[in-house]
C-alpha cells in the first residue's frame, strides 16, 4: 500500500527560521517505510491512500526522546495530588477519598503538599481502601495498610524491596520497584493492563510519530509486551527501547522472550542484530544515579565499560550537580562512544560544558518542568542552582549534541507545550528561569526531530527518507506562535496514524 500526501510545502526546518525557498506546493508519495517520490501534481494510483495537505508545511514528525511508557499508560487511570492540583494535607485527603475504584493509584505527589509519606501518614487519610502513591520524580511509591495486606506484604516476605523500619515492619515505602510492583499487582488481579493505545493515539494527534521508552528496570516480560503491542499495532510509532543490565545480552530460554535471540544493537548492521521489524530498535543501556546510593566511580566506569564492550551506547540519568558531575568524569574515564547520553541534565555546572563537548556526549532534557515544577524549583533548589537548570542555549552554543523530550507522565506530555517554555523559560506562574538559556521556537521543534538511535542528528524530508511525518494546517512559524497547532496527518513508518478529519 502507498500514501500520496497532497498539497504540502516541505519545510527543512532550519535553525535561522526560514521556510522552503519558494514555499513550491508538492505532493509526496510514500512507499512502504519510506518516501519515494516529492513533485509536483504526482499520479495517483490505484489503492494509493490520500492525505490533503491543504497547502500546509510537511514536515518531520516528532520523536519524543525521553518517556515511559507503562507509567505514562497507568497514569491515565490516575488521580494527580500534586502541586498546582493538591497543596494542603486536606487537599489531600479530599482527592484520595474521592477518587473512584476499589485501588486508589495516585501519582504527582511532591512532600510540600503534606510532608514525607509513609504508610502511618496513609492510613491516616485512607483507612478503608488500599492506595499507593507515587512521589513525582517517579522514584518512589508509598502503599498504606490495606494495600500491603492485599499484596501479601505484610509481613514482609523474603526479598521483597521494602523499605523497613528499625523494628523490621515495613514503612511502605519502595524505591525504584517499578516493574516489581506492577508484575505483583497483576499476579494478584489488583490491577488493569494499561492502555497503551490510548497514550500512542494522543502523541500520534500531536504529530509524534516516535517514541524512545527510559524506564531503567524493564524486565524480558515488559519488553516483549511493548514489542507486541507495537507489532499488533497497538502502539502506532516507531519504538526505540532503552534496556537494563538484565536485559543486555541473551534472552532467557524459559518462555519469557524469544528464546536463544539476543537483545539487537544500536547498529543495524551488527551480526547480533535480531530479525525484528524496523520500527522497533534497541536503545542505550540505562543507568539510573541517585544522590543516596551513588555507586562509586569505579562501579560507575565498570557498568559504562561492560555496556560498551557489549555494542551498546550508556544512557546516565542525572537530574543533579552532582549526578552529572559523576557521569562526566566516569564517561572521560571509561571513553565514550555514539549514541551516549546524559538524561535530564537537570542542572549541569558551565564547568562541565567543554568536557560534554570534547567527549560528544548527547544531552536528553525536558524544559518543560520550568513550567509545570518552576515556581517549587524557585522556592527549594539552592540559588547557586538556578542558573544551572535545564540548560539549552548555552549547550547549543558549545556544540553538544542535544534533543528535547517530555518524560510524560513525569513531566507535560504535549512536545508543542514542550518547545513553547524552551522558547519562553516561563514558569506557571509568569518568572523566568534562565532567560540566557532561551531558544527560537524553530530551535526547539528541530529538537523533536532527531534520530532515534542518535537523537542529535536531524531528520529531514527527502526521498528515500524515512515516511516519519507531520502535516500541519498552518505554516511552522504560525503553528509554533499559535502553542497549539492542528496536525492534520501523522505518518509514522509509511502509515498514516491521525487524521484532523478522518472522513
């Protein structure tokens, strides 16, 4: 089956801001995964599906380079109490309480609303449902009484990871048990399968037309069920899935994957690289740094070599000085190869700038928490901190290597939203943070269109390209003014995932 697009301008999406030379309407026929042919009035055929492109710019469509997709999915069943939505302790109990549903699941929650959690603190406020919450840097869940006891853990049992109290009793807090709690809570029925269709439909209606999944403790069983769900076509982008140490390398021969394959590498052309479908590519290995539990440099440069000896980039989350700090130095020391990153580069130090440079470190970052955590950010990050924060212009100007991303649903998932605040380092309340920091809107959505595998390196529309695309209603320049563009079509892989008008 082909696509013939219409009636469309292809815009390169340059940094100066400027349109195709002679804004020449054309048409773009598509064939397969890529795009065949872009001319003038080209010949429909028999079968060929048509898109009206209106006279509207064609452009690449945008990859989201930082998210997780099975949080992202849970969170739509979700009620959010955290800041702007709940402030106060009572806030709090009011939106528990009325939250609808045997399991209360509830996300955002950030310790200026009522303090530090803990089951005590919980069962104070849910007494007669099990609830667990989760903080919003994603880190941490807190489950009260009721839902330990559903859960089977409590007492605690052998292994589980439970935070515990001096007596033994578990406080109900978990760290970074993601994937454990989710596989626990649906052994127990105490939990619906996520509906990822629903969140790739609303990216697919922004123009999003890629997806790189960041969750740092996927399991064989996780993978190979968003592997299912995008080759079911339940998941319409292309996937790009980032893995742990436990899934780099052979597959478990047990039933949970695919039995003597090994996990594909960055390169296509690798020996080792399964026969999976194209939309579908392994990313870096991901490494997950908490100021509390560093490893300690040798660790870090141990777990970055072993990566690297495997075929695969290193993916280092680093949302503080000293995370990024760590991540340089053990980069410098272990070498770097393409394809690695920096993830969030929260606050990155101007002292690291030359040393991110010489090594070509890609920085992944997500400005749109300036708007969505920028007035806390005001009131709790130290003031030496603030100019560092999320930076973008002063990464650019040195010539590093850098893509915007949302981190939904730890951050907006709208990338349109996203590249408005990298244009105006507005905080929800109207301050800037690091005005120097800022860039033109056409900056930020070219940091959108990054490839998958090397996210600092841009698409463009050209033949023989890959058929990853968006076709707007009005002009780039118009579209980004407007916050809130109308996407007219969304191809991604050669397939047209959302229509304006589906008629």
């Amino acid at each position: 089956m082909a696509v013939l697009i219409r009636g469309v301008v292809v815009d390169p999406v340059s940094d100066e801001g400027q349109p195709a030379a002679n804004g020449e309407i054309v048409d773009v026929r598509i064939v397969g995964e890529r795009i065949d042919e872009i001319g003038p009035r080209i010949a429909q055929r028999p079968g060929d599906e048509t898109v009206d492109g209106r006279g509207g710019p064609i452009l690449p469509g945008l990859h989201d380079h930082h998210v997780h997709l099975w949080a992202w999915a849970a969170a739509a069943g979700s009620v959010d109490v955290g800041p702007p939505a709940v402030n106060s302790l009572d806030g709090l109990a009011r939106r528990l309480r009325a939250a609808p549903g045997t399991w209360i699941r509830a996300i955002g929650y950030h310790e200026s609303v009522a303090g530090h959690l803990d089951r005590a603190a919980l069962d104070r406020l849910v007494p007669d449902r099990p609830a667990r919450i989760q903080h919003r840097s994603g880190a941490l869940w807190i489950l009260n009484s009721r839902a330990l006891e559903t859960l089977g853990l409590d007492p605690p049992p052998a292994g589980a990871p439970l935070e515990l109290d001096a007596a033994g009793r578990s406080t109900g807090r978990l760290w970074r048990a993601d994937a454990w709690l989710r596989k626990r809570l649906a052994a127990l029925g105490c939990a619906p399968p996520p509906d990822l269709g629903a969140i790739s439909r609303r990216a697919a209606s922004f123009g999003v037309t890629g997806l790189t999944d960041a969750t740092p403790d996927q399991d064989h069983a996780s993978l190979d069920a968003l592997i299912d769900a995008r080759t079911s076509g339940v998941i319409l982008q292309r996937l790009h899935l980032m893995v742990g140490p436990d899934t780099l390398g052979p597959r478990p021969a047990d039933g949970s994957g695919a039995s003597g394959t090994t996990m594909p590498r960055p390169d296509p052309d690798s020996p080792a690289y399964p026969v999976w479908p194209a939309t579908i590519t392994s990313g870096p290995v991901k490494v997950v740094l908490d100021d509390d539990r560093l490893p300690t440099f040798d660790e870090l440069v141990t777990r970055i070599g072993r990566a690297h000896s495997s075929g695969s980039p290193v993916a280092i989350h680093c949302v503080t000085r000293t995370q990024a700090a760590l991540a340089v130095a053990a980069f410098s020391e272990a070498g770097a190869v393409p394809g690695d990153r920096m993830e969030h580069g929260s606050v990155i130090g101007v002292d690291l700038i030359p040393a991110l440079r010489h090594l070509g470190l890609i920085v992944v970052t997500q400005p749109g928490f300036l708007h969505a955590r920028g007035d806390r950010y005001l009131a709790d990050v130290a003031s030496q901190d603030v100019p560092d924060l999320w930076r973008l212009g002063s990464l650019l100007d040195a010539g590093i290597p850098l893509a915007l991303s949302t981190d939904a649903p730890f951050g907006p998932d709208d990338p349109w939203s996203v590249i408005g605040v990298a244009a105006s380092r507005r905080t929800a309340a109207g301050q800037r943070i690091g005005p120097a920091e800022r860039i033109a809107p056409r900056r930020a959505f070219a940091l959108f269109c990054g490839e998958p595998e090397r996210p600092g390196r841009r698409r463009v529309v050209t033949c023989g390209g890959p058929a990853d695309l968006v076709v707007l209603a009005e002009p780039l320049d118009d579209s980004l003014a407007s916050g809130s563009p109308t996407v007219l079509a969304t191809v991604a892989a050669g397939a047209v995932v959302h229509r304006a008008d589906p008629g």
